[in-house]
C-alpha cells in the first residue's frame, strides 16, 4: 500500500533516470501573487518552447498568494513547493517580487512587477524619515539581504531607473540592465485591433466605453467605491457602457465573490466586473475614457490616446518622477461637485495628447524591444545560443462580450 502521508517530489526535481530529454537547463519561476505570475509570464513565454530549457513553477509565500498553485496547476504547469525549491538547485531563477528570493539556490532575475516605479517605499515596510524615498524596487531594502546584493540581474525599464539606483542602492548597479517592457510593447502592436475588441466586446454604432481600474491599499479608487459606484450607475446615459477591472490583490483580498456582492446589481446592469483571468489589454485599447487612479494600467492608458480622468491620486505615496506623477499634473481630476458625465466631456475636450506622450514615454527609454533584449539577456544567463529566430511581440486576443449584452440580443431575436 502506498504512504499517501508521503511526498514524492516532481521528476524535474529529482532529475537523473527519471528525465526523458538529457541535458536541458532548468529555469524556477517564483510566482508570489496573481500580478507578478502575470509578469512572469510573458517572460517564460521567451523560453518555454525551447527543448533546451525546462520550466518550473514554484509559489512564495505572499499575503496575496490564495489560490495561486491551483490556478498554475489548472494551466498543466508543474509546480513544487516552495520548501522543495528552496533546496533544489536550477540554472535560473526568475521572481517579481523579493520575498524569500534569498533563499534560492539559482542566480535570480529580479523583474519589475508593475509599469512605471510608482510606489514608494513606505514607513510600514522599513522606511525612515531620514532615508533616502524612492520607488520601492529600487531600494536596498528589496534588493540586498544581509549587505548582499541579491539579483544576479536586475532589470529595468527606463534609463532612468538606473539613476535612482545610484542613489538608492548603488551595488546594484553592476547587475542592472535596462530592457524595457512587455505590457508596453504589447499594448502598441495591440493598438490596430481597437475596432476589433470593440466588435468583440459588443459595442453597438453610438455606445461608448468607461473603462474604470483600481489598485489596491487604502488610497486606491476602490478605497472609497462605496461613494463612485453610485455615480457609475447613475449618473451614465444608456449609452456608456462601464467596465471595472480591479488589482488581483482585491480579489486575493477578498475573493471575487464578496467583490460582485459589493457591487451589487450594477455589475449585471450597467458595471461589469472583469474576472481575475481576464486580459485588460483590450478593453482599455477598445475605451473612450479611462477612469482611474495611481495603479500601473492607468499609466498604461496613456499611451491609448483615450482621456483620462483620475478618480484619486495619493501624492505623499507617489514617486514625483514617475509616471503616474507626470499623469497627475495632465490628466484632470475626478470632482464630486459636478455630474460624472459632464466630468467625462471635459476631460474629451481639454485631451493633452502631448502631456499624455510623456507620461508614456516614463514607462519605458526601451520601447519595443522587450522581448529581443530579454531574450537575449536570459540566454546569456543560461549559457545558451538563442533560437535561430525573432522573438514576436503578439497582440492580445479579442475579449469576452460586456456583461448582459447577449442575453439581450437573445430576448430581441425571440
């Protein structure tokens, strides 16, 4: 009888008789929450089909980490233990976060999570007044454990991140490489298809799309969504469809349950809530405004030439240098003074495309070479020649039709 009490550990780990493709270099992807296996993701995607490389999965432990392995393992991945991995040894490691990464037994590319460097360190994870404040990432306290720089490779979006880094953690800048950014040059080749996602997304001739995001913490949007979704309801003509894509971390939080009880009948009638696993890419492509507060997809929405109405912007949380900063001194803010929609044509009419530019521009010094550069980098790593062939940046897919639309169209056609 078997010892079900027992772990076997995964064939990968074990290695020797047990693999059936010789001499291949194993990768770890270190996933701690939804966003940063997001971001891992389109890295993985640069070796995963390479008979060369093997990949595995491994989920650290994170507050925001629910669910996680599941959702991995649902995709056929293989994913071990973090107690397995930390005592296993890989030929790379890749993670977006710093939690436990010291512990590894591989040379780490440490990626950044989000677009821009626009939180900042905060007094609850270690900061002190007299510490130099800079974009969380970029501080020493994530970056060295116990005075060791611990990223065999940090990478970075914009020139200018290095330059924080010489003030905030200078070691670190011998392992630093500045190689730009997925989301950005997959949101520029996804720009042509806008007719696209909006067919797909069931907008008829006339209506229009709201695309409302939110971070997560007490100072985002959704910190105080109890006072706008009352106006998203309400205030909207017929022909303003709404959509709402939160932080992964409110779900992990609260579970996306809880998150539509909250919105109650307006995520079936007028607001539609997007699942975690739902692309934003095309939705915010496919808006005519963008509603939104300090996260990373509002600085996004820069570069979709839609305006964009900030809903809340914490300024003593924000880097004065990045691009949610440049944002905030473009984009007009939301008031509660004033009707929503008439909030919205102002900010239609007042569009500063330039000033838009900028913001964008923050987000990366390296546009659409992400994926040849970090190719590049993760095979040099890794010792290996790269594929015989141009790595390809893909557009996102179509997107799943606005909540309650074919439902109507069943009723019209019966």
């Amino acid at each position: 009888m078997t010892d079900n009490s027992t772990r076997v550990e995964p064939a990968l780990v074990q290695r020797g008789q047990w693999i059936t493709v010789p001499d291949q270099k194993s990768v770890l992807a270190v996933v701690h929450t939804l966003v940063y296996a997001e971001r891992l993701r389109q890295v993985v995607e640069l070796i995963e089909s390479d008979f060369r490389v093997q990949v595995v999965y491994t989920v650290a432990p994170h507050a925001f980490g629910a669910g996680l392995a599941r959702s991995l393992e649902e995709q056929g991945v293989t994913v071990i233990p973090w107690e397995q991995a930390v005592r296993t040894r890989f030929d790379l490691a890749l993670a977006a976060g710093s939690r436990g990464i010291h512990l590894l037994r591989a040379p780490v590319v440490r990626l950044p999570h989000g677009g821009g460097q626009i939180k900042l360190l905060r007094k609850a994870e270690g900061a002190t007044d007299h510490e130099l404040r800079v974009a969380s990432m970029l501080s020493r306290q994530y970056l060295t454990h116990e005075g060791r720089v611990v990223p065999a490779a940090l990478v970075l979006a914009h020139e200018r991140d290095r330059e924080t880094l010489a003030r905030s953690c200078p070691e670190a800048l011998p392992v630093t490489h500045v190689v730009g950014d997925p989301h950005y040059d997959r949101l520029l080749v996804s720009r042509a298809r806008r007719a696209e996602y909006r067919k797909a997304l069931g907008l008829r001739s006339g209506e229009r799309l709201l695309f409302v995001t939110s971070t997560w913490g007490e100072s985002s949007a959704f910190g105080r969504f109890d006072a706008l979704l009352p106006r998203l309801l309400r205030e909207l003509p017929p022909n303003v469809k709404t959509m709402l894509f939160l932080h992964p971390n409110l779900h992990a939080t609260y579970g996306s349950w809880q998150l539509r009880q909250w919105l109650g009948g307006g995520a079936a009638r007028r607001v539609r809530l997007a699942h975690t696993s739902e692309d934003w890419v095309p939705p915010l492509v496919a808006s005519d405004w963008i509603l939104g507060d300090a996260g990373s997809v509002t600085s996004y929405g820069a570069l979709t030439g839609r305006p964009i109405l900030l809903s809340r912007f914490p300024v003593n949380e924000i880097a004065p240098d990045s691009s949610a900063a440049l944002l905030a001194r473009t984009a007009p803010a939301l008031t509660p003074a004033r009707p929503l929609a008439e909030q919205l044509a102002y900010a239609e009419e007042t569009y500063d495309a330039a000033g838009h530019r900028r913001a964008a521009a923050r987000l990366t010094s390296r546009p659409g070479t992400f994926h040849r550069r970090m190719r590049a980098l993760l095979y040099r790593l890794l010792g290996l020649a790269e594929p015989a062939h141009r790595p390809v940046v893909r557009p996102a897919g179509p997107p799943a039709q606005l909540a309650g639309r074919r439902r109507t169209e069943r009723r019209t056609a019966a």
